[in-house]
C-alpha cells in the first residue's frame, strides 16, 4: 500500500468516526423507556385507584390495553413487563411488584446498578403500600399497624410515617391511632364499581344531548304517549295520494 493509499484510507477512518454519535453522549431507547414507565407507574397508579386524569398518557393507555385484553399473556418486553409491574402495585403485592421489575435487562446499563435497584425496589414496596391503603379504605374501617408492618415487612414506625405521609398528600382521609395502633378510616373512596357507574352516567347524559341537539335541527318533537312527530312532509315526491291521477282503479 502506497503513502497516498494508506493517508486516503486514515482520513476516511477520521470521517467515519466523526460521524458517530460519541459514546458519552449516547441516549439508550431501552434504558430511557424503562427509566419514564418506572417513574410513571409510582405516580400513574394510585390517579387509578383514585379516579384522576392521566398524567402520562403512554403509561395509562398500556396499562388499560393490557387490563382490557382477553388473554393475559407473560410479558415480552419492557414495557409490558413495568406495566405488569404497576397492575401488581396496584393489588399491594409488593413481592411480584418486584420480581417483574427485576426481570428488566436496564439494571445493567447502570453504573450503580445495585444502589439504583435498592432505592427503585424501596419506592415500589412504598408504593404498594400506598395503593393496598387506598384500595383498602373502600372496605375496611381501620387497619392495624402491625399487621401492615408485617405484610409489608417493614418496620412500625416506618409504616407509621408513610401512613403519615399518604394521609397529609389527601390520597385517604384517615388519621392514625397510636395507642390503639390502628389507621382508622374516616371517610371511604369511590369503589370501581362506583366510578365506572357514574362515568356510564355521565356518558348517557352527553348521548342524551346529542339526541336532542339532532332532533332540534329535524325539527322532530316527542309526542306525549311516546315516538316522535316530524314536521316534515312524508310523502314520496312526484306521486299524488290520489290514485285515479296515476290511472288506478276507483
């Protein structure tokens, strides 16, 4: 190879390089998705259980595809896995809550992977907590500390404090009864059976107004024993009622 050969070669090398997007600055899709479900999940969650608007789209429309699908097969991918993952936060079940997050292959994009899992596993635990309590008011009156420390194998006085916390961010109106050692339930949240009625309600009354607005421009009225009278002419143009016109018999 000539000096020419060899200097044309080195420069093309150089370019192709430049075009590269430098390793530092380099965005993973996988990693970026599994950090916005992750984050999305902890807060997405209890605006469910609770009956509020989305606040991430992406995440609300995968969680109701998937709850509204026939057959629940196992995950496939990422996000079907920290949406499963949510659908587990959701029932209180911590221990699943975590297996489906462990499944992720993001954990090893992380320079501290460990210390990032513990802290991602310490909020979904809370998390959990958090939705088993709003689901639970629903049903119960109080609930004994001991028995969430337990479930939740967390310390008392840590389940005191996020019971604390949940209670001052308004997701359940209750108030903590620490001699009895109870978390006493004041008033109980909408069940789902409640929420989807008066969201059927509420869709019936907009079809009602449609109904109307349509009858409005026809200029179709109720009659008093049930139908509707129309104000236009219903009969066909270009025939009389009269028959003999159209040379019928008398």
């Amino acid at each position: 190879m000539t000096a020419a050969e060899l200097a044309e070669e080195l420069r093309m090398q150089e370019e192709e390089e430049a075009r590269e997007v430098p390793e530092h600055t380099h965005i993973d899709i996988d990693l970026l998705e599994s950090v916005h479900f992750i984050s999305a999940s902890f807060f997405e969650i209890r605006r469910i259980l609770k009956g509020l608007p989305a606040d991430s789209f992406r995440f609300r429309r995968d969680y109701e595809k998937r709850q509204n699908g026939i057959y629940l097969a196992r995950p496939e991918n990422t996000r079907e896995t920290i949406v499963e993952s949510g659908s587990c936060m959701m029932k209180g079940n911590w221990r699943k809550c975590q297996e489906r997050l462990d499944e992720l292959k993001c954990w090893d994009k992380f320079e501290y992977a460990d210390v990032v899992k513990q802290r991602v596993f310490k909020r979904a635990k809370e998390e959990c907590l958090r939705c088993y309590l709003i689901s639970s008011s629903k049903h119960f009156s109080n609930i004994r500390l001991s028995v969430l420390a337990e479930k939740f194998e967390m310390d008392e006085d840590e389940v005191i404090q996020l019971c604390s916390k949940f209670i001052v961010a308004q997701d359940f109106r209750a108030s903590i009864d620490l001699v009895g050692g109870f978390v006493v339930i004041h008033q109980t949240l909408p069940t789902q059976f409640e929420m989807a009625a008066q969201k059927f309600h509420s869709r019936l009354g907009s079809l009602k107004d449609t109904v109307d607005d349509v009858a409005d421009l026809y200029g179709i009225r109720p009659l008093p024993g049930g139908g509707h009278r129309s104000n236009r002419n219903n009969r066909h143009e270009g025939r009389s009622m009269d028959r003999k016109n159209w040379g019928g018999r008398n």
